[in-house]
C-alpha cells in the first residue's frame, strides 16, 4: 500500500539493518487518518468478519480502526495477569516475543470468542508469525473461524507469512519489507 | 452519558462493592461502534484538540476513537522497556498502578510533545487520578497545554477529578459513578 510505504520510507528508520523503527506512525504516535485509511482498504480483501483479535499493545490501534470499518467489536489478548482475571475461563497459548526476548502466557476470555464466529487477526508486525500463530490456536481452541491474518507492516523474509499461509490462512499486510539494503526498507 | 451508562448496567459487573468489571465492552472485548458514538459526544467538550495522549493499554481504543474524531494522532505513553528507547530522549513519570498494585516508571518520546500543541487526556479509568496527573507533568515538562482529561468510566468517590479540577483542568467522563450499592453503580 503506497501511502504506508511512502511514510515507512520518510519517517521509519531502521537500525543495524534488522529493527525497523516505526514509533513516529505505528507503536508509540499513532497517525490515526492513515490507519483509517489503510483499514478501509484491508476491508476490500477480507469482506465479511464478525469480529478483530489482536493481541496487546501495539495492534489495538490498528484492529480498532478495522473493527470500526466492519463496525464489529474487537478482542485483544492479555499478557499480564490481572487481579480479576480468571484463568480457568481464558483460552491460553505460550508466544515467544521477538522485541524483549521472553515467553509470554496470552490468554483471552472464553466468552469472547464463539464457536463459528468469522476472525480477523490483526497486528502491527508481521515477522516470524509466532503472535498470529498463538493467536489463531486460540480461535482454534475456541471453534472460531480465522478469515485472514492482516499486519501494518510485514517482514516477509522471517517467514510468519508461510507458516500461516501453509494452515490455509490468507495473509494481507499493509507493507511488505523482503529485505533491508544499507538500512533502506525493499518492498515486495 | 446513557449509552454508556446502560452498558454499564447490561454488562458490567461489580466485584465487592469496588473493583468494575467492564471487560464486554472496554478493556478486553472493545465495544467499538459504543466507542466511536462516546468519542463523538466527547469532542463537543473539548473543541480545539492537536493530539490525544494516553497510556498503555486499555486507554488505547479509547484515545484512538477521538483522535479519528479530531483527524489527529494520538500518543500511547509506555510502561515497558523495549530495546528500541533510549530513555535519556523521554519524559519521565514514575505513576502507581491501583490494580496491579505496583509502580512503572511511564515514558514518553520528547518528540511526540511539543510546546505550545494542545492535549487532549484520555483513559478508559479515572479513579484516582495517578494516571492521568502522570500524564499532566509529562505535558508540564514538553511545555505542552492539557485542555482536559476524559475517561471513559469515572469513580468519582476516589478523588481524581478534583486533584486534576485543581490544576485548572477540565474533566469529562462518559459515565461517572458516585458509589457502589449493593454491586449495582449509582452513576452521578
């Protein structure tokens, strides 16, 4: 989507040729018309869906602004323990966190997520697939439908796209970076 | 608000006479066709807005609902620390956390504020007040002018609005609860 790439280009920086730097447009300001507009297109590939999931933090902008197109409620999978959040009642996975290194334990209430139920997941990255994967067990485990996977910016080269791609999940991403050349972002 | 105030109602739940649960429509399952007509009632308060600033992680729908109203960005102040922030180029606020029961030390790039642009405060809480008034001093140290604080649920028994109404800031909550009878909210 040229308007994503053209401000991935003009304010992302990328460090070591590895970590893409996105916090002036995705994860700390948001450019919330852009994501509007990115939302609507997303919609065009994915045109029936009852609800978004996504997971904590930096996804809840953007699947609020596709929830919001569809005019659906949205979900999003916690990762701290909460004192009024029972565990025997959530759907539970273990995800590995690219960012900070950790196993995190995702957990989402049982009762927001119907057996049949057409889900969209959404997310800002798109990169080894481990948070999309967790998050399409949990659809699993609940019976719901996975209709697509949709991430703001996707690094195809660490391989989350085939992985989900292989479960028979369409994947649509905002921007897809194949390669980082001299801290440049390529598109696909 | 009564939309707001008969969701409450419908789907909230009342633990001990204090804790609301609202996880059906604000801070796990996001109601967000309720957010969006919230945040339309809310910029009548609060005309003139540059930039909507939050904070990790519920208040994130929420702010992201009125700067689509506003046509702005919005700003999530952090908890965590990530390998990508360099803290010496942040604002700092250490803020006590009422349902985890500890203290984060909340941060926010300094270039995300700037002197003189008008904030908007949003949050799905206000009890009281540690979040929001954490944030006022961030905006304090950029300069910056708080034209207000809204929440999407207030207790206003809990004394945060009139720590903030002391500084010279206006407050509007989309329902506000003056106590809890017998688990059931009495709303202001």
């Amino acid at each position: 989507m040229k308007i994503l790439e053209d401000a991935i280009l003009q304010k992302g920086r990328i460090l070591d040729n590895d970590i893409i730097k996105v916090d002036t447009i995705i994860n700390h300001q948001v450019d919330v018309p852009l994501m509007v507009e990115i939302a609507k297109e997303i919609k065009k590939e994915f045109p029936c869906v009852d609800k978004v999931l996504t997971i904590v933090t930096s996804g809840l902008p953007y699947a609020f602004a596709l929830a919001e197109q569809y005019g659906v409620n949205m979900v999003f999978a916690k990762k701290e323990k909460s004192k009024t959040v029972d565990l025997s009642s959530c759907y539970i996975e273990e995800i590995p966190s690219f960012t900070h290194g950790n196993v995190n334990q995702v957990t989402v209430d049982k009762k927001f997520l119907s057996k049949g139920e057409k889900i969209l997941i959404a997310d800002d990255f798109l990169a080894s697939g481990a948070a999309s994967l967790g998050l399409i067990n949990i659809c699993k485990q609940a019976g719901a439908e996975v209709v697509g996977v949709t991430a703001l910016v996707e690094k195809s080269f660490q391989g989350g796209r085939k992985k989900i791609e292989e479960l028979g999940i369409k994947v649509v991403s905002g921007a897809c970076i194949k390669a980082f050349e001299n801290n440049v972002p390529v598109f696909e």
